[in-house]
C-alpha cells in the first residue's frame, strides 16, 4: 500500500528566504506526482504535476522535483511571500485504484 | 480545462437528520469519482470509489449504509451522510479524471459538514 509522507509538518519562515518542502513515498512505481497549496477551510489548488519521465517542473517561483527511485520529491519556494502561508499537500496516484494518496501535509506560515 | 463542482459548499445540520452533497463534472464524463474526507489538520483520506452504474467501492473502516453514494450519470456523483451525528463533521472533497487512465484528478471546492 502506497503510503505519503511530508516533512516538516509545520514551517515558519520571514518573508523573501527560499525554503524547500519534502515529500517521500514508499512504492516507486508512481505515473505522476502533483503537489497541491490548500488555504485554511478551502478545497486543493493544484501548483505543479511531474510525470514518472521527468525530473521537475516549474511554475514561477516554484520548482518541483522527482525521484523516483528513491522514493522523493521536492518542493522549492523562492523568494517566499506572506501570501504562501498555506498547507502544502503532496500526492501519488494509488497504484491499482487510479485515486491519488496524499501526505499529511506541511503547513507553511511566511511572516512579514 | 476540466472543472469538478461540490455542492453546497458548506452545510449545518441537526444530529440524526441526513445531508446530501452533490459533485459534478462540468465539462466531461466521468464514470469514476472519488470521494474524501479531511478532518481539522490532517490529510485526505479516501472514503470511497463511486462508479457509474454501479456499487460505490469503500475504504476499509468506511460504512456504506452511513455513506450512502450514487453515480447515477456520467456527470453526477452524490455522497449522502445518513443519521449524521457530530463526529461526522468533515471537510468532504470529491474528484474526478477527465480521461481513463489518465492519473491525474481534478477537485472539487469540498463541502465542509457541520453536526450539531
């Protein structure tokens, strides 16, 4: 059973440091990845999906990475905002049921 | 792209009375949705494969005559919660992919569940 796990559970950074969210997954016969941003009381927002082909994706000051042998991934934020403060969910599809399983999520406050 | 809404997005109810929401794909079919439940600062936890034309699949530890789920058309999956009592109060989100196969899930807004 493919299971998700995040470090750290809680990040408090100042505003403008660069800071680096991380994901392991225990089966690594994975299709994708995606990392999801989820405000307090909201639903997902989906920021970025790597393929098992691929090694990273990037969205603006975001840049995601995959290992897929090692069973990791990573989630870089530049030059970080108060406007980040959010909880960071990574997940993998589940390998014979097409639903995704998710991390317990990393929650990320950015102070100004 | 491809667009899941939930409705209502959320909803207040006595102990013992049912609620029913709703989770539709807007602009394709989908004959799987999945429904999930998050409780406060914890993840999502798959409740259940709702299947289009036939029996909703259930996590282990899910019961299906609380979690009462019809696929009755291409575009519309409903999760009924029945007898809802307070632990019952959730954060419940639903997806759906547009293509078979595909691995990719979009989301709906979720629906947050509170019992009284």
């Amino acid at each position: 059973k493919q299971e998700v796990t995040q470090i750290p559970a809680a990040l408090s950074v100042p505003e403008g440091e660069n800071l680096v969210l991380n994901c392991s997954f225990t089966d690594s016969a994975i299709y994708n990845l995606q990392w999801f941003r989820q405000d307090p009381g909201k639903g997902l927002t989906s920021l970025l999906l790597i393929q098992s082909s691929q090694r990273e994706q990037t969205s603006g000051r975001l840049n995601a990475s995959l290992d897929k042998s090692s069973g990791r991934s990573t989630l870089y934020i530049a030059a970080s905002q108060p406007g980040d403060s959010a909880t960071y969910l990574c997940a993998v599809p589940s390998y014979n049921n097409n639903d995704m399983r998710f991390g317990a999520g990393t929650r990320l406050t950015v102070k100004p | 792209g491809a667009v899941v809404s939930q409705h209502p997005s959320w909803v207040i109810c006595k102990s013992g009375t049912s609620v029913k929401i709703e989770c539709r794909s807007l602009d394709f079919q989908a004959t799987t949705m999945f429904w999930y439940r998050q409780f406060p600062k914890q993840s999502l936890m798959l409740m259940a494969t709702s299947n289009e034309g036939s029996k909703a699949t259930y996590e282990q530890g899910v019961e299906k005559d609380k979690f009462l789920i019809n696929h009755a058309s291409l575009t519309l999956s409903t999760l009924t919660v029945t007898s809802a009592h307070p632990e019952d109060s959730s954060f419940y989100i639903c997806s759906a992919s547009d293509r078979a196969g595909a691995n990719v899930l979009t989301f709906g807004a979720g629906s947050r569940l509170t019992v009284l």
